[in-house]
C-alpha cells in the first residue's frame, strides 16, 4: 500500500496549526502602506512543502510501528505467521521505497500500521503519470514475481516455510491489485482511469467502500472499518477536490519554482475553495488539499498509449499471479 503525502495530511489530526497569523496590511502615518506578511494559508502550504523527517527520526518510525505491528499481530495469528507477513510487507514496501527515491519523491518514509498492514509515504512534483504508476507498481508486481518460485519450490520440496511464505506473498500482493482506493490497484486505475472524470472516481469510491464493509463482515476484520468509515466520511470533499481539478484543467496556473508551488497559485486554489463548503475547513487542512490540488493539475492524465501500458500492465501481473498460483497448487499435492 503506499499513501500520498497529501493524502494523508488530509486528515485533521495530521496537521499541525501554523503560528503565523494573517495580517493586513498597515496604513502609516505617511501614507504608505507596509508589506503584509504572507497570508497564513502561504505559510501552511510552505510547512508542508518543506515538512522533513531525517534519517534517525524515520528509522526510529519504522522500527517503532514494526514493534506494534508484531505485538498486534501476535494476538490475532502465531509468531510463525507475524514473522511471515512481516517479511512480505517489507519486501513489498521496500519496492515502493526504492521507485520513489529513484523518481525524486521527497521525505520519503515507511512504516506500519498495526492490524492493517504498512505504507510508504513521499511527496511529489510534476511527476509524469507512468513514473507515477511504476511507483504503485512496485510493491505488487515484485511480491507477486518472487512469490510464484517460492510457492513453487517450497512445495516441490516440502519446505513449509517457504510454500507458506510464497503463498503469503502471493495472495497478500494480489488483495492488494484490487481496484479499491487506498489499495495500489485503486490508485493505478484512479491514475489510468478515474482522474479524467469526478463522477467516476465518486462512483469508484463508493463501490470500493462497500466492499471494505463486506470484507469486515466476511473476513471478521472490524479493523478494515477504520479506513472505510472516514474515506466514506470524507466523500463529498473528495468529490469536490475531483470536480475542482476537473474544472481547473486546461485554465492557466504559474508552474512550480524550485519545487514550491508559487504564492498566486496557492491564492487562485485557496480563492476556488472559499467558493465551497470546504472554506469551513481548518486552514492546515485547506492547504493539504491545495497541495494535493496542484500535483494533480500540473500532471494531465496519460495519454492513451501509456494508458493502454498501465492497464495492460495490470491485468497481466493479476492474471500471471491467479493463474500461476492456481497452476502451481494444481500440480502438486500440497505439503504432506
């Protein structure tokens, strides 16, 4: 799974609120008028765009939420298989990791979060859609190729650990190719698919938020909830950020300088959004969503070639893995 950084400052308690209020411009004794500060939803924006954790503050994230998870993790299954899963949300992870450093996503880190799995998180600029999508696909597409000769081997060889192992791998990648939003399925066909029209990414939404609920149910998985309930919470601002996008396509905006957005483009946003309810919102919360705003408008959806490639890409990582994981349980008997 890998989140935006917007995406997750989105949520309130993410956000810190900024000291720096607005202040109106001052009339002199002489006439003249003093240079107002920048106004407060600048500076918010600025935090965000120069947010960083070093190396030792993230290292100690990932170990500090690993030990969570495990302890979790223990309640519900054994050691063996905490051990097992641990090992394939790594490994998954680590390929999100390194797309991201590659592609020059900024403030990069990761961490897991106990019940539900783990994440990798960065922010971006005017990065091209197919970088974008290599960098969903780097989690899945890996797990997915070692976890077929693992399977393989592991059973030929009645090595239980590693037959347990890829099986791990295998189904945990596939879950995760489902098009279900904040899955790295729902993200590659929001990027192929959805981002060209609000009322799709609403109706996609919504589907994949009812089939979290069905999960819970099936699976016994209340935690699940905790992610359905506020993406569902927070549909109708997600529906107005995709129609403002939607709107603001193709119209002029100042392009980034030194990987900042620049001041008359965040007042044009924050101006679209004092239009709508979401004026009401916290200014840390307004400016996460003028971040996310912008990333979105200085990158157009693909064009059809490159997403013919994404979608084609897609479906035959999920049909290879299906398939070769049917394949190879059908060849053999299992493990004695």
């Amino acid at each position: 799974m890998r989140y935006t950084p917007t995406e997750a400052c989105a949520n309130q308690g993410d956000l810190e609120t900024s000291a720096i209020e607005t202040s109106a411009a001052e009339p002199q004794a002489d006439g003249d008028v003093r240079a107002s500060r920048p106004p407060r939803i600048i500076a918010e924006v600025r935090k965000i765009e120069t947010a960083s954790t070093g190396g030792t503050a993230k290292l100690l994230l990932l170990l500090i939420s690993l030990a969570l998870f495990v302890g979790a993790g223990v309640l519900w299954w054994n050691v063996r298989m905490v051990l097992i899963v641990v090992t394939v949300l790594l490994f998954h992870e680590a390929g999100h990791y390194v797309a991201m450093r590659a592609f020059g996503y900024r403030n990069v880190k990761m961490f897991f979060v106990p019940f539900l799995g783990a994440a990798v998180s960065g922010r971006h600029f005017h990065i091209s859609p197919w970088k974008q999508s290599l960098v969903y696909f780097a989690g899945p597409v890996p797990g997915i190729l070692l976890a077929l000769p693992l399977l393989a081997v592991g059973q030929a060889a009645q090595w239980q650990w590693m037959f347990e192992l890829g099986a791990v791998g295998l189904v945990l990648n596939l879950l995760n190719l489902l098009p279900i939003i904040p899955l790295d399925g729902g993200w590659i066909v929001y990027r192929a698919i959805l981002c060209r029209s609000p009322v799709l990414d609403l109706v996609a939404r919504i589907a994949g938020i009812g089939l979290m609920f069905v999960f819970a149910v099936f699976f016994h998985s209340p935690m699940i909830l905790l992610i359905a309930i506020p993406m569902m919470l927070w549909l109708p601002t997600t529906f107005r950020v995709a129609s403002l996008i939607h709107r603001q396509r193709g119209q002029p905006i100042p392009p980034p300088v030194h990987d900042e957005i620049p001041g008359p483009a965040i007042e044009l946003l924050d101006g679209k959004l004092q239009a709508t309810p979401m004026s009401e919102l916290p200014t840390p919360v307004r400016a996460a969503w003028i971040v996310k705003i912008y990333e979105s408008l200085t990158v157009p959806p693909p064009n059809l070639i490159v997403t013919l490639a994404i979608l084609t890409l897609y479906l035959g990582i999920i049909l290879l893995g299906g398939l070769g994981g049917y394949a190879i349980f059908q060849s053999g008997n299992g493990l004695e």
